[in-house]
C-alpha cells in the first residue's frame, strides 16, 4: 500500500472565487440567424442597385427628349446595363450560397456541402 500525499494550499477566508468564463464570442455568418443575417448584409446593395436603376431611368427620361432614335438606342442597350450592374453588384445568389456553403463546412455536413453547386 502506497501513501498519496495530498498537498495543503492556504486560502484566506476574504478570497473570492474567479467569476465564470465569458461565453465564446459567435460569428453572426456561422452561428447566427439566416434571415437577418442575410438582410443586414445585403441592404447596402439593395440601395445600391436601386439608385443605379434610378439612374439609368432618368437617363432614359433625358433621352426620351432627345427624340425617338436616341430612344431606340436607349432601348437596345437597356437590356445590358441592368445585368451588368447586378453583376457588379455581386447580385444575391452568391452570397447565399457562400452562407450555405460556411455553414454546412462549419457542421461538417458532407450532404449539404455536396448539395451546393461549387466545389470545396
């Protein structure tokens, strides 16, 4: 049979205890709520496409009384601008997909991370 010693430390009778660990700080992308994650983020190009737009329809407006082939013109390219400023924009999808995506990596879910277009 062994003797364990067992070591005695002094403790005053005024000595606190330490105060409990701070919980671990939560990345709102992994951790927090989809939706109003995904609406705080995205309010700034949703302004900022929509004053693009305004832009392009007072442009148009201008032109309009400019005559009917300037018109025609603004017509044919309309159609290219819009795109192409949403592209710019980053436009909705990709941001969702990457939550999607940073999320499923983060729970190591395999279904999930197959189920997204992009690959790993």
């Amino acid at each position: 049979m062994s003797y364990i010693g067992v070591a005695e430390i002094p403790v005053d009778e005024d000595e606190r205890p330490l105060p409990p660990p701070k919980p671990p700080v939560r990345n709102a992308l992994l951790d927090g709520p989809i939706l109003p994650t995904l609406l705080s983020l995205a309010w700034p190009n949703v302004l900022a496409l929509t004053a693009g737009t305004c832009v392009v329809i007072a442009e148009t407006s201008y032109i309009g009384r400019l005559g009917v082939e300037s018109l025609a013109a603004m017509a044919l390219v309309f159609p290219c601008v819009i795109p192409t400023m949403t592209m710019s924009g980053g436009a909705m999808g990709g941001g969702v997909a990457s939550a999607v995506r940073a999320r499923a990596r983060r729970r190591r879910c395999r279904t999930r991370l197959d189920a997204c277009p992009m690959p790993c």
